[in-house]
C-alpha cells in the first residue's frame, strides 16, 4: 500500500499516521524505508500540467523500474503526496485535482525509469519542465516527449535526465513546437545512443546546442522544420543524414566536421532550406573533395559557390566521382 500525506495551507492531515511522509516548512521527511526527499525542489522531477479536464497521467512504461514518490499540487497551499509507488500501472500514476480545469505541478522524487508520451497519452496538457531533479528522470524508450506541443523546459542546466540504451534519441522531442532551448542540453550524455531518427523534428522553435554522440549513425529526419542554427555536434559515425536539415533555411554552420567520406545516405540533406552561406558552402566541398567523397547524392538546398577557381573545381571532381549534388548553382 502506497503511504500519502495530505497538506492543506500550513497544515498537514496525515492519512496512516505509521507510514506516511510530512511535510513542514520546507523539508520533508519520508517513512525510513523510502527515499529521502530535503533541502527543496532541486531533487525532484517537476513539471506543470494544464490538466484540462482535471486529470493527468503521468506517462510510464510497462518495462519500467519505478521506486517513486509523487506529490501532486491541489492548487493554493494544498497538496498531496503518495510515497513508495513500485509499478508502472500504480493508481496513483494518475490523478484527479478537487479544483478541476487547471494548471498543477507535480514533483517526482525517487527513481523513475521509463517516461514515454509517444505521441499519446496527456501529451497536450505538458506545459514545463522545471526542474530535472538529481538522478530521478531515466529516458530508456523512443517518444519520451513525442507530441508534446506546449511543452516549454525552465530547467537549471546544471541537472539533466539519465539515458539508457540505444534508441532513445529516437523521436525525443519530434512535434514539441513551443521548445525553444533546453538549457545545459550540450553536456547531456548521450554516450551509448545510435539513431537521432525524427529527434527534434517539427520542434519549429528550437534552437539549441546538441550533445556529442559518439555512436550515432543515423540523424535522419533529426532536426527538421526548425528554426535550428548551431554548430553539429561530433557524430563520427553518422552514415544517414537524409532530411535532417530539410526545411531547416535558418542553418548557416560549418559542416566540414561530418564525416563525408563515410555518410552514404544523404539525398535530401537540406531539401527546402536556404542553404549555408557560400563561405560556409565553399569551405565545405573543398573539404568533401579532400576526402575523396565519392557516389553520394546529397542536397544542399539553395547553397552557391564561387566559381572558377579551386571550389568549382573541387565541385566537379565530386561530381566526375558519382556525386550527385544539388545546390544553388554559382553564386
């Protein structure tokens, strides 16, 4: 059985005296056998809902590891706290505000491994990320804020969420429209991930330095209908960046540090883009003819060279190799 506290104003209504967590003032102190939660928010997941038919469900996953304690906002001074949930499909995931139609936050302390909207669920009524808290919040699936379209992160950059596995970069944050930065997102450690796939696709406000990923081969699709304009990360092992910058017209970074020779999928690159500026654009085929590229079909949007010297020469060794390039001609 779950333990719950109930605080109302400044006081506190305690439900099974025996197990149950109290709060007073600004610490809060858990039966012994739970995880400890002090010193204010920063060790909690917290997030603000606009729970528009008084419900939320927090997204969990059936192959999730959850060791969690929940305190929900009730509105004004009130809230309440459910303490030692262990299951994904625990009634307490879920909760119905005595006020109704509103905006709430709620805190998660503990462990909670497995978050995933996918595109479902309360997606819609994510409006903030505030606080990532200190080791709380495991990504391990694909989705984790597919289709979360209001959804805006305040949070302290000094704290970020943990990542296990392979595949969740897969669609993370595809559709969040109103995510303009994440900050810290650059040192987040993405160290064993292997597919960017529709990452931050349609994210139209984002904007944000992106973390190494050493491991990636894929980024197809990641970074498209943005109005992203910063550096790539390193991805030395990317071979498919098809559409990762399509539609994408803000983009005007140095790209010589793709691996070209390696990439073997790049058909529509920048399709529908403006393409990079022709200094960035020049210092880039010289670089993909110093390679040696050789049998790619890559786009780079509305892109122009100078020409008659040394970068349209190296243009057209690309193209006597079995390039297949499609650009804005000379400038």
């Amino acid at each position: 059985m779950n333990k719950v506290s109930l605080k109302q104003g400044n006081g506190v209504s305690v439900i099974d005296p025996n197990t149950v967590s109290v709060k007073q003032g600004n610490r809060v102190e858990l039966a012994p056998e739970l995880v400890s939660y002090a010193g204010g928010p920063n060790l909690a997941f917290q997030f603000t809902v606009n729970a528009t038919d008084g419900t939320f469900a927090i997204p969990t996953v059936s192959d999730g590891t959850y060791n969690c304690n929940i305190t929900y906002d009730l509105g004004g001074a009130n809230e309440v706290t459910y303490s030692g949930i262990t299951t994904y499909n625990d009634a307490n995931m879920s909760h119905t505000f005595p006020g109704g139609v509103g905006t709430y936050t709620i805190s998660i302390t503990g462990t909670f491994t497995g978050w995933r909207f996918n595109n479902g669920g309360d997606k819609l009524k994510m409006l903030a990320i505030t606080n990532w808290g200190d080791g709380v919040l495991t990504i391990i699936h694909t989705g984790a804020f597919f289709g979360c379209t209001s959804l805006t992160i305040t949070a302290d950059g000094a704290q970020k969420p943990t990542f296990t596995g392979a595949l969740y970069a897969i669609q993370f944050m595809r559709d969040c429209s109103s995510v303009t930065t994440v900050p810290g997102m650059e040192d987040w450690v993405w160290s064993t991930c292997t597919s960017a796939y529709q990452c931050w696709r349609v994210a139209a406000s984002f904007n944000q330095a992106l973390p190494d990923m050493p491991l990636i081969t894929r980024i197809d699709d990641g970074i498209r209908n943005t109005i992203f304009n910063q550096p790539f990360p390193s991805m030395p092992l990317v071979t498919n960046i098809n559409t990762a910058l399509t539609s994408v017209s803000a983009f005007d970074q140095d790209l010589t540090s793709l691996p070209w020779a390696t990439i073997t999928t790049a058909t529509n690159f920048m399709l529908l883009a403006d393409g990079i500026s022709t200094v960035n654009y020049d210092a880039l085929l010289l670089h993909m003819d110093s390679e040696v590229v050789s049998s790619l079909t890559v786009h780079f949007g509305s892109a122009t060279y100078t020409g008659g010297g040394a970068v349209a020469t190296a243009r057209a060794n690309l193209v006597s190799r079995g390039c297949v390039i499609t650009d804005g001609g000379i400038a």
